[in-house]
C-alpha cells in the first residue's frame, strides 16, 4: 500500500518561514535553501516548526517557550503569537525529541495543531518492496518518504541515495498503525554522499 502525497500548506508555512525569520538577534530555525545546513552529529533532528493552537496573549507565547527551552538539547525556542508557531532549534552537537517537544507544548496548556515541519541529518534506506525510508541514526526516528520533486531530484543526482543526508521535511502523523511519513522540501548531501561530480 502507498501513502498519498499530501502538498498541504507547504507554500503558506514556507512563506511564513520566509516572512518571519524568528526574533531579533535569534538563529533563524530553517536556513535559505541556498544556505549549507548547520553542523550537527550524524543522525540528529536540529530543528522544528510546530503550529500550535491557544495561544492568545504574550504570557502564552512565554509559557510555551519557558516550557521548551526545560528541555535538554534545546538551544533555543520561540513562540509567535501572531502565526501560531514555534521554532525550536537543537543545541549544536545534540538531537531535539519531537515527542518531547510536543509534550512541553501540552504540559504547558497548549496543543499542537497539525504537522510539524523539521530539519534532521540522517539516511535513506530503500526497501525490497521499492518503499524509501529515512532513518535518524541514534534515535527511534524512521520516517516513511512521500514521492515529490524534491526526492526525484535527489534520486537524479544521487542514484541509491547511499551516504548521509540533510533534510528539511513535512511530517505527517498517522494513527499508531501506519508509519509516520514526510514529504521532503529541500535535501542536500552531506560529507561522503556528496556527488562524483563534486569531489
């Protein structure tokens, strides 16, 4: 069975992303898509945006990061009232728990509202039956990969997918008996999986 691509919201989050670069003074969460990746160790999850609901007033947006920022990895944090979201960036060297992250937001009186965008190092593994993975090697992380441009692309200029890779992807959450998936929004190689043409 294969999992529908969903394009939901892609556009609208990135023009957020685009628009709203963080705080003054603060790390933007995603780099440009021209940008390199920010060193991190293999397989780690270095950043997230997450859309979360109830928030209403400069209080909530504090709570939300106070509560976040409790976490170990974090190195930063930031709530906007006025989109809803949340960008938390991993401390260098470390790996942020997606599921600690959302559980912060919810010991704070607060719910995530729907897919999270994230940022992670990691490597795709291709399946006998033809399905493409991406796993996050030292964590539990291994995320189903939805067909889009982004992953053609990569499969262009990297037949097998073999080395480690940086991404910047859509996660979708199914219930407990499907596998989460992504939809990957920008990929760049890293270290040995850098093309032939490049060395």
């Amino acid at each position: 069975m294969r999992i529908p691509q969903i394009a939901r919201r892609s556009v609208a989050t990135l023009t957020l992303l685009a628009a709203f670069g963080g705080l003054p003074g603060a790390r933007p969460v995603f780099a440009q898509a021209t940008g390199a990746p920010g060193a991190a160790r293999p397989g780690a999850v270095t950043a997230l945006v997450l859309p979360v609901a109830g928030m209403t007033c400069a209080l909530c947006t504090r709570g939300v990061e106070q509560s976040i920022k409790l976490l170990d990895g974090v190195d930063a944090a930031s709530a906007e009232l006025s989109t809803g979201l949340v960008r938390v960036q991993a401390t260098e060297g470390k790996s942020l728990d997606i599921r600690d992250v959302k559980d912060r937001v919810q010991r704070a009186g607060f719910k995530v509202g729907g897919e999270c965008d994230v940022e992670a190092t990691g490597r795709f593994n291709i399946g006998p039956d033809g399905r493409i993975t991406f796993r996050v090697p030292g964590t539990a992380y291994a995320f189903q990969v939805l067909e889009g441009s982004e992953l053609k692309r990569l499969f262009r200029t990297h037949p097998g997918l073999k080395g480690e890779f940086f991404l910047a992807f859509r996660l979708h959450e199914h219930p407990r008996w499907k596998p989460p998936a992504i939809s990957i929004m920008r990929g760049e190689p890293r270290g040995s999986a850098a093309p032939l043409s490049a060395r």
